[in-house]
C-alpha cells in the first residue's frame, strides 16, 4: 500500500490552461525553480501546482513573491497553507 504524505507547508496555484495560461505558467515555473515541486496535474482546462516547504517563513515568502501574478486573469488561486500547524491559509486569489 502506497502511503500518500501531504507536505507540511505548501503553495498551491490553480492556472486556466491555455495559450494564455501557458506563458503565465512559464513565467511562474522560472520564478519557482528554486522551490521543490511537490506535485503538478492538469485536468479540465486547468492545471495546479503544489509546491513544498519545510517552514511557514519560508511559504509565505515564496507565496509573497508569486502575488504579483494575481492581477492575470489565467492565475485562478494562490494559496498558502499548512498541514502541520494551526496557521490559517492566506489566500492571495482563489
């Protein structure tokens, strides 16, 4: 039995799926290329990203950093979020 472990803290961004989307997810994936991706699907006309943090510090940072994308229509949801502690979620889009 595969056991499935949610990371402790996470970035997750929801992205409309189309030429448009597209060059916004390149311009995402070059921003996070130093974050571990955690997990990435795409499905029904959009696609999702979940990136993985040791440290709420360091999620929030990097969810501060991708904010500047929340005025583009094809950024769907930007998420920060815990599985681990009782922070609440901020939610910069969604």
């Amino acid at each position: 039995m595969i056991e499935m472990r949610l990371p402790d803290y996470e970035v997750i961004i929801h992205i409309q799926y189309n030429s448009f989307g597209k060059k916004l997810e390149d311009q995402i994936l070059l921003e996070t290329k130093p974050y571990e991706l955690d997990e990435s699907t795409e499905y029904q006309g959009r696609k999702d990203y979940h990136w993985s943090f040791k440290t709420w510090e360091e999620a929030v940072l990097a969810g501060s950093i991708l904010k500047k994308y929340c005025q583009n229509p094809n950024l769907l949801l930007l998420k920060v979020k815990t599985n681990k502690t009782n922070e609440k979620p901020i939610v910069y889009k969604g």
